[in-house]
C-alpha cells in the first residue's frame, strides 16, 4: 500500500461513507495523473465486498493485464503466415509471464498502468485498423477519451493516431474532408489530454536537468528489457525502425497492420520521454523502477511482430530474427533474476515491517512509529497520509483484514493459482501446437510483405 492511502481511501472511500462524494472526485489530479478508472473499480470493489478489498484490485489488475496479452495476440495474428502464428503465441506468452512490472503486479492500486494498455490497444486497434466513423472506429475513438482517465500516458495513443493519421491523410488523396473531420476528432481527444494535464511542483526537482540527464534514461527506457545500456536502445527498436525507413523508401502507404505497429513504438517513445523528462533527475544512477516498464511490453510486442512478418521474406531476415529474440531473452532473464534473487525479496520485508508498523499504531497510536527506523520509508512517505485514515471511524470499520490481523478469505482463484496455472498449460500447449500446425486459417488476411505492395485490397485508416 502507498498513494492508495491519499487517492483511494482518504479521497475516495471517506466521501462515500459520509455521502458526501461528487463525481468531480473521480477525476481530481492524483500526482501527474487523473486515475478516474482506477478510483471507480476500487469503488465498485469497496461496494461489491463491504471492506477495501487488495486481493480483488489486484485480481482486476491481473485480468486487465491478461486483456493485454489477448488483445495483441488478436490485433496481428491473422495477418501472420501460419507457421509464424505458433511463435507469436510463444512470444507473447514469455513477454506477459516476465516478472518486468511486478510493482505494478503486487499494488492493487496500479490497475491505472493497465487501464492504459489495454485502452491503448483498443484505440489503435479501432482507429488505425477500421474506417472512419464506423462503429469500430468510434470504439477505438472511445477507448482513446478513457485513457486519458487511466494515468498519465493515457494521452498517448490519441497524440500516436493523429501522427500516423496526418501522414497517411498527405500521403493518399480522396476522401480527405471525412478523413479530416475524423482527424479533428482525434486532435480534440490531444487537446483535452493537454488541458487535463497536471504538474507537480514537488515533483520538480525529478524532472531532468539537462539534455544528458534526459538522453541517459530515455535511452535506457527505449532499450527496455537491456536497461542498464544506454545504446541498446537501436538493436532493439531495430524492426520498427527498418520498418519505417522501409515505407518512407519505397513511398508506399503502409497498411492498416502496419500502422498499428507503428502507432504502438510511437506511444513507446513518448512514454520513454515522458519518464526521462519527469523522472530524469531522480534516475540517473538507479535502474529503470518495476512500475515503469509495463507499457514497454507493446513496443516489444510491435518488434516482435515486424520481425514474424517481414523476417521470412527477407535475406538474413530469419537470423536477424533469432538474434534479437536472443537479445531480448538476456534482457528479461537478468531483470527477472535481479527481481527474484534482490528486488521481492526486499519487498517481502519491507511489507513485514510496513505491516507490523500499522498494527503496532492500531494497538498505540503514536505516529513517531512510522519514522523510528530511518531505514524503512514507511507506508506512506508521509506519515499523516497514514494517521489520518487509521484514525477514522468509518475508515478504520473497511481496513483491509491483513492489517487488522483478521483471517483474510483470499478470491478462490488465488487460493488455487497454481493449480490453475498447471491445468492451464496444456490448453496452452494444444493452443501452440494447433498454430503450429494451421495452414488455412485466416488465410485471406494473409498476404506476404511482397506482394502487400503491389495487391493491398485494405481500405484506408481514415477516410
């Protein structure tokens, strides 16, 4: 537990118990974010359970991260050779089990990183791979307005349509008046995201003071998973980057796929700026923190994909392809090392002490406990984030029962996880071996990269 102390409990819960809630509440700035998403499903949870449940914010975290993996795997498989559909499953698979976001994972009060996925997904998805003001298209125009209600990336899937859009509007005539209007619609969603935007001035002394300071970690946030490598960052952006040097060569409108995959190493970018800009100060000798890298999970699945599609078809494609599936394997498998050997272990204990520290002040209230040991930041970094919930009735009658020291009745899922994980691996496996074996499935959606040139029958983006 950390901000959800201020955000959930004091901000949100206190007003619903006391009827005094307003729906404004829902979208006031929490830090450079408005977690209106967030604040309604823990709600909901609250309602639904009677008690602030984490078990079941974090259970809603899992599915929205699941929904990610889902929601890929669908947007590209169908426009993958068969015998690359088995190796986009496995990819997909090793990229989502990765341990790369376990702050996000294990804080149920951080569904707002995956609120933004997944909306960013939809969005791209809707917009970039449907006509112009067709209902899949409003859809995805939708699920852009929402994510900027998710954190403060949310806005950077509207900013990626409109780039991808304004290219693709230059570079085909007709149709151009409902192609702007919809373009029009998308620059309003950048416009809101702009006035919504919030700065910090606590944070200030965060932000990168310079362009070294700024260039350290949004080369290391590019090269995600290399992130101790401050020019890792070309090998692995190297398919998306061959991909748009290959469509401004060949002069050539991309398809509405490749758009997609484009639309997602821009948001990519713009998150990495967006924390070497915001954080550049406050990370320049540590690594890139847990909670961070969770959206870089698109950016590599866009590469990964590029490299499925394009690599057969290409001289030395199939080794390149290995290569950077090897570069990207030694990447997660050290950070995965690091979080299991030092970082969960640390977590371990320092939720032990935070909880015993809680407890401690339920049976003696007195807020020097949380500042005694000068080692341990506490909760909250401020200890009256922390007092003050403890010390409300109404508050104190929906504390979650592990820092009560009541029986907690964990969500039956989680009671069987890893009888669920092991019953789920053979569906997975005949999931494999059925792409594997596939010749004719979504065959029509099937066209090799060189013949996409010459016989794209796919309509327009936007028109």
């Amino acid at each position: 537990m950390g901000d959800e102390w201020d955000a959930d409990a004091f901000g949100i819960f206190r007003a619903w118990l006391a009827g005094a809630l307003r729906w404004t509440d829902f979208f006031a700035a929490h830090n450079e974010h408005r977690i209106a998403l967030t604040r309604i499903a823990d709600l909901v949870l609250l309602i639904a359970h009677d008690r602030w449940n984490l078990w079941w914010e974090m259970s809603l975290g899992a599915a929205l991260y699941a929904g990610c993996a889902v929601a890929l795997f669908q947007l590209f498989v169908r426009v993958l050779a068969p015998s690359a559909r088995a190796g986009w499953l496995l990819g997909l698979a090793v990229l989502f089990a990765a341990t790369v976001g376990w702050q996000n994972a294990l804080w149920g009060f951080q569904t707002h990183v995956y609120f933004a996925s997944i909306l960013t997904i939809i969005a791209i998805s809707g917009m970039l791979g449907g006509i112009a003001l067709t209902p899949r298209w409003w859809i995805g125009w939708s699920a852009a307005l929402l994510a900027l209600f998710s954190d403060g990336s949310g806005g950077f899937a509207a900013i990626a349509i409109l780039a991808i859009g304004l290219l693709d509007l230059f570079a085909a005539p007709g149709a151009r008046h409902t192609r702007g209007f919809a373009l029009g619609l998308i620059a309003g969603i950048v416009v809101v995201g702009v006035v919504l935007r919030v700065d910090v001035a606590d944070h200030a002394p965060l932000k990168a003071r310079n362009f070294a300071q700024f260039y350290v970690v949004f080369a290391r946030s590019l090269g995600w998973p290399l992130i101790d490598s401050t020019w890792s960052w070309f090998v692995v952006q190297a398919p998306v980057l061959w991909l748009a040097f290959d469509v401004a060569r060949r002069r050539v409108r991309p398809d509405r796929i490749e758009r997609c995959a484009l639309a997602l190493a821009i948001v990519v970018v713009l998150h990495a700026a967006a924390i070497a800009y915001g954080r550049g100060a406050g990370m320049i000798q540590v690594r890139l923190l847990s909670r961070y890298q969770d959206p870089f999970l698109l950016g590599a699945a866009a590469n990964l994909f590029i490299l499925l599609r394009y690599g057969a078809a290409h001289r030395m494609g199939r080794i390149a392809a290995l290569g950077w599936t090897g570069i990207m394997l030694v990447g997660l498998m050290s950070i995965t090392i690091d979080d299991f050997s030092l970082r969960l272990p640390d977590k371990l204990l320092e939720n032990q002490a935070n909880l015993a520290m809680v407890r401690e002040y339920l049976d003696r209230p007195d807020p020097t406990i949380f500042g005694r040991d000068p080692f341990l930041r506490g909760p909250h970094p401020t200890a009256s984030s922390i007092t003050r919930v403890l010390d409300h009735p109404q508050l104190r009658r929906i504390l979650p029962g592990e820092l009560l020291g009541e029986p907690v009745k964990q969500p039956w899922f989680v009671q069987h996880a890893r009888l669920i994980a092991v019953g789920s691996a053979l569906p997975f496996l005949a999931a494999l071996f059925a792409l594997a074996r596939s010749r004719d499935w979504g065959q029509a959606d099937n066209v090799r990269p060189s013949e996409a040139r010459s016989l794209r029958t796919d309509p327009p983006a936007i028109r």
